[in-house]
C-alpha cells in the first residue's frame, strides 16, 4: 500500500542543503567584510588627498588658491568638518559640535560627520588656520563629493580653507 503526500528525502540531500546554506552565508559575509574595508581605504584615501593638497598649498614659496573636489561615493557621510578644540562653538553646525566634542582627540582638527559612517572618523591636518567664521567649520555633500577652497596668500603662515 502506497502512502500518498509522503515526501522522503535522504540524509546526503538534506546535508547538501545544509551546505549550500552555509555557502551562502559565509559569501554575504564575505562580501559585507569587503565592503567595510573599501569604505576604510576610502576614507583614509580622502584624509591623504586632502593632506597633501593643503601640504602642497602651503609649501608653495607664493601665494596660491585651488579649489579641489573630493568624492566619497557611496557613503552615508554627511559633511566633512575643521574643528578647533580651543574655541566655543559658533555657527550653525550646532549638532556636529557637540557630537566632535564628546568624542575628541584634541590633537584632531579633521571630522567625517555623522562619525559612525566613517571607519577613521578623525584626524590630524597639518598647517590649517583654524581661526574660522564657524566651528566647526563644516562642508556639506554634494552628490558624493566636497569641493573645498584651498588658499593662502604670500604673508600667510598657514593655509585657509573655505567651502567652494
């Protein structure tokens, strides 16, 4: 007698769909770890641009203004923002400063905000004047990229910058 909507399946299918399951999820993993370290080796890229930009600015023997354009495709980050620890906040970026300022490295002056989108958050821009209309001093994403006005004229020690 024949048992009707009985379904067997044996132990080898059943382990081979284990597998592919398990495959499956390792790959998401995978892919999700490689994303993580493109966006790490973006940000950090940025920070380097940026650095050696305003480095080339400022050892130029005249005066030199550039503006220069930056991109971070595909982040959640919002503004890129100049912080000075010494002084008080002034500006409209009211909510950035109080998210630099509980989490400061008061050596840092450089800001990726909203920091949890960025895995290096922070860091330390040399020869910047930091003496600002607003601090912080933030520059806002535009479709996946930061224009910033880089300058400093012939009696500058230290190099301005400003949104473009």
């Amino acid at each position: 007698m024949k048992k009707r909507g009985q379904f067997q399946l044996s132990f080898g299918m059943i382990f081979s769909i284990i597998l592919i399951i398990v495959f499956i999820t390792v790959a998401f993993y995978v892919i999700n770890v490689f994303l993580g370290i493109r966006d790490n080796v973006e940000t950090g890229a940025f920070i380097n641009d940026l650095d050696f930009e305003i480095e080339r600015v400022w050892k130029s023997s005249g005066g030199e203004e550039r503006v220069v354009n930056f991109n971070l495709r595909g982040s959640e980050i919002t503004h890129i923002c100049f912080y000075n620890a010494i002084q008080e906040q002034k500006g409209k970026y009211k909510e950035q400063y109080e998210d630099i300022a509980n989490n400061v490295d008061y050596r840092d002056n450089f800001y990726f905000y909203p920091r949890r989108f960025a895995e290096i958050d922070s860091a330390e821009i040399e020869h910047i004047n930091l003496n600002l209309p607003e601090n912080p001093y933030c520059i806002e994403n535009k479709e996946g990229g930061f224009s910033i006005e880089i300058k400093k004229d012939i009696r500058d020690e230290l190099v301005t910058i400003s949104r473009a």
